[in-house]
C-alpha cells in the first residue's frame, strides 16, 4: 500500500482529500504544520505528500527539503490558494515534483503527482497578465526575498504594513 502525507493547516481540506485517497487505496497521514510533518516523517515515510504552501506556523516551502531528503524518490505536490510564479519557481527549485493551485480535487492531484514528463503542448495564452497580477507577483517575489516577513516585505515595497497585509489576504487575481 502507497503511503501519502497531506500536510495543510485546513481542517476541511484535509478531512476530504484524506478520505479521497483513503478510498484510492492509499495509507493516509495527516499532519497539519511543519512541525508535526518533521516528526511524522521521522518514523512513517510517504511515497507522495501534498504541501500547503501558506500555513499558519510557516511556509510549507521550508518543508520540501526534509521530505525531499527523507525519501528521494517521493512525489511532492505543492498546494495552495495563493498561487504565484516566484512560488512555483521556488517550489520546484527545492524539490517538489509539481506545483497546483487550490482547488484541486483528488483526481487532479493525482494526476499531477503521476506526470513524470513535462507538456510541451500546453497552452500559451497570448494575452499578458493584467497590471492587478503582476503587482500580485511582484509582491509575492520581494515577499519571497525577505523570508515571509510582512515588515520587512512593506519597507522594501514602500507600502504600510497594513495595505500589504490587507492585499495579501486578498485571493490573487487570476490574470
């Protein structure tokens, strides 16, 4: 039996997509923050993970080095609501094998977990991304820069804490 860790801070989330692939045959662990994967992996390896990029505690990208390390050949998906590029990027760069935006159903997160080679046919929109999104980028790189520290994240932006923490609750804008 195939061992899978979800590792999100969503009760909700994580009772469904736990029961999903419990009927998909797959021996399920729940951890929710880094902390509480960091011991699960010391005794229970997975053979796939879902991370939660934006937990309450720390960013799930912290993560994916310890399972990476724990197991080499394990299939990491990083999973979130607040989808970015500089994300993504950085997501692969440590060692996740793909990256999704929530939501995604169990289907979907299987079958970016199985995708061993890349698509080549995927489409390329040739419209560019609104002004709305690119800020979203844009912060959510220097974010990514200063360690995902909000204070330090508004002076490099020259923003009040504040307006940054308000725009960062906001769900990114899709284009």
């Amino acid at each position: 039996m195939k061992r899978f860790l979800i590792v999100d801070d969503d009760p909700a989330f994580t009772r469904v997509l736990s029961r999903a692939m419990t009927r998909r045959e797959f021996e399920v662990q729940v951890a929710r923050s880094v902390q509480e994967a960091e011991q699960t992996i010391e005794d229970w390896l997975p053979d796939f993970a879902t991370v939660d990029l934006k937990m309450e505690d720390s960013s799930g990208l912290s993560l994916i080095p310890h399972l990476r390390s724990a197991n080499p050949a394990m299939r990491i998906l990083m999973l979130t609501g607040y989808a970015s590029i500089v994300t993504a990027v950085e997501a692969i760069k440590l060692g996740a094998t793909q990256y999704l935006p929530k939501p995604a159903d169990a289907d979907q997160i299987l079958a970016a977990l199985n995708q061993v080679d890349a698509n080549a046919d995927i489409e390329v929109t040739e419209q560019p991304m609104s002004v709305n999104r690119l800020e979203w980028e844009h912060i959510q790189k220097v974010l990514n820069e200063h360690d995902g520290n909000i204070s330090a994240t508004a002076r490099a932006l020259g923003m009040h804490r504040r307006t940054l923490q308000r725009k960062l609750a906001k769900r990114p804008v899709k284009r």
